[in-house]
C-alpha cells in the first residue's frame, strides 16, 4: 500500500522535477554574479526560497523538509547575518568599519571588487533562510495545528 | 534633455495608469481572491515600469519579491473563512475623506511644485558615485558598488531588519510551547 500522497497532481510534480534545480542554479547565479550584472543578494536570494517554496507547493511539506527543514534555514539565516556582520567587522582591521579590504581585481571578471561578492553571498544566505521561513511559518505551522 | 523620452513615456504612460487601475480593482472588489491578483498585477507593472526606466536591478527584486508576496497571501490568507468583504456605504466616511483629500491635493500641488526636475537630484554626491564607483570598488555593477560598498551600512541595517522580523514572525507563529485548547 502506497501512502496518500501528499502536494498536487503528477503533471505539476513532474515538472517541478525538471525545473527547480535550473530555478536554484539560476538564485547562484544572479548572486554570484551581482557585482557585474543586475541582479545581487537579495533578488538571487529571494529566487534561491523560491525554489524550495516551489518544492513545498508541489511535493506537500515532507519532502520539502528532507532537503531543507526549520532547524536547517535558521541556523544558515544566522551563518548569513554573522557572515555579513564579520565581513564589515573586518574592515577595521584595515582602518574602518566596512572597509574593503581584498585586492579589487580587474573590473567585469568574476574574481573582483573585493568583499562584495562575499556580502552578496552573506545577504543570499540570510534573505533566501530567512524569507523560506517565513512562508513555512505562516502556512505549514497552522496546517499542522489543524490536524491535530 | 528630459529624462524620459518621449519612447519611454508612450511605454510608461499607459503602464502608470494599468496600475492605477490594478490598485483601484484591489481595493474595491468584493472577492478576497480577485483583489489579491489585482495587487499582483499592480506590482507586475512596477516591474516593467522599472525596467522601462533602465533599472534592471530593481525589477527583478521587484519581480521575485511580488511573486513571493502573492503566494504568502493566496496560501496563508485565502484558505481562512473570510471569502468577501461586505462594507456599506457611509456618507460621513465619504464626505470626510473627499475633504482630506482635497486639503492634501492643495498642498501637494504646492509641495510638487518646488521639487527638482525628475532624474536632476540636488545632491552632488550621486554623481562622485557614478563617476568613480568603478575606480574605487572595482564592482561593474553601480548599484551592487553603491549597496555594499559606500553605503554598506544602510544594507547592514536592512539586514537586520529582515532579520528581526523572520524571528518576530516565528516567535509568535511557533508550535512549540503554544497553549492547547
């Protein structure tokens, strides 16, 4: 006996299937690549959450869960903010708060401009955790009050 | 020279007032549902109306943020018991914002009046950004240069912002230590 399936139809699941790693791969890279074209940390993040949020909708909250669950995005929103927080602290080791202090590089390559593609990482990490938490929050947390 | 050229402005024109509509829909339709997508599609606008004005930046955030927002509000907020709204008329409420909103048309046309030409801002700093963001951050992109790099603290205040508010939203909203009925 299979157990009742949880999320939408197949139709929905099988193109889930084939198009959340190319939205995920698509949230890094608009990170990783924010200090050349538009885009940056909280876009790229914002599209990273909504890669798992897709996941949520279409495979129901369980399988969500396996690949990222609460405990999970909360500990990396922290890594994020103390990252974010540790790269402006370390400036002052240079001279200021904020300071840049990596080599800049050669503009319009992917290893330049120093801390900033770092930041963007940071700020990926905290607003892609933080925003997932907040939809599992508002939708999950109350189905889950419901059935019991 | 304008700003907005004449192309552009054939674009936005018809896109601003899409919006405004979209927004009118939002507010006075009866069905939950159907003011929800209209507020998505008052945002969708604001995306390309970014987009028009050479700001891609900000139309994707605008995009992935408006996306997000629609999916919070249609999963968390349509499933409640609360299917329409039923507001009646009333003519005192009426009246009483018609004034407010002709005193604030009154001193917004005097307000309006004094404000720099659009895309010609007053402060000279925006333009050393422009000049020698590439110089000084070595970022390509001017906006990411400005967000992290001159004006790094505005974006760490931010992020503590939305920090906040994930831990506010999950304090209130946890299962854990919640009193059963």
């Amino acid at each position: 006996m299979k157990e009742p399936e949880q999320g939408m139809t197949l139709i929905v699941k099988v193109i889930t299937r084939l198009t959340v790693g190319f939205i995920l791969l698509f949230g890094i890279y608009i990170v990783l690549h924010g200090h050349l074209s538009p885009g940056g940390g909280f876009a790229g993040g914002v599209i990273v959450a909504l890669s798992f949020i897709h996941l949520i909708l279409a495979y129901g909250g369980k399988f969500a869960f396996k690949k990222l669950d609460q405990i999970k995005a909360s500990f990396l929103e922290n890594i994020g903010a103390i990252m974010f927080l540790t790269i402006a602290l370390l400036g002052i080791i240079g001279g200021f708060f904020f300071l840049n202090f990596l080599n800049k590089g050669e503009p319009f390559h992917l290893a330049s401009a120093g801390i900033i593609p770092f930041c963007n990482i940071a700020i990926c990490l905290k607003v892609g955790a933080g925003l997932f938490l907040i939809f599992i929050a508002l939708t999950l947390f109350k189905i889950g009050e419901k059935k019991r | 020279m304008d700003f907005v050229t004449l192309q552009e402005a054939v674009q936005l024109y018809p896109l601003l007032i899409f919006m405004i509509l979209a927004a009118v829909v939002a507010v006075e339709t009866k069905d939950l549902l159907s003011s929800v997508i209209a507020v998505g599609a008052a945002g969708l606008g604001l995306s390309v109306a970014f987009l028009i004005l050479k700001a891609p930046d900000l139309a994707i955030t605008q995009l992935v943020v408006e996306i997000l927002c629609l999916i919070l509000l249609i999963r968390a907020t349509i499933k409640r018991d609360i299917p329409s709204l039923n507001r009646g008329t009333d003519y005192a409420r009426l009246i009483s914002a018609l004034i407010f909103v002709l005193i604030f048309l009154f001193f917004g046309y005097f307000a309006l009046r004094e404000l720099p030409p659009f895309g010609k801002p007053y402060l000279k700093v925006a333009t050393e950004y422009l000049n020698q963001g590439l110089s000084k951050t070595g970022a390509a992109n001017l906006v990411t240069s400005v967000i992290l790099d001159f004006r790094g603290y505005d974006t760490l205040g931010e992020a503590t912002v939305l920090f906040t508010a994930v831990m506010g939203v999950i304090v209130v909203l946890r299962k854990i230590g919640r009193i059963k009925k």
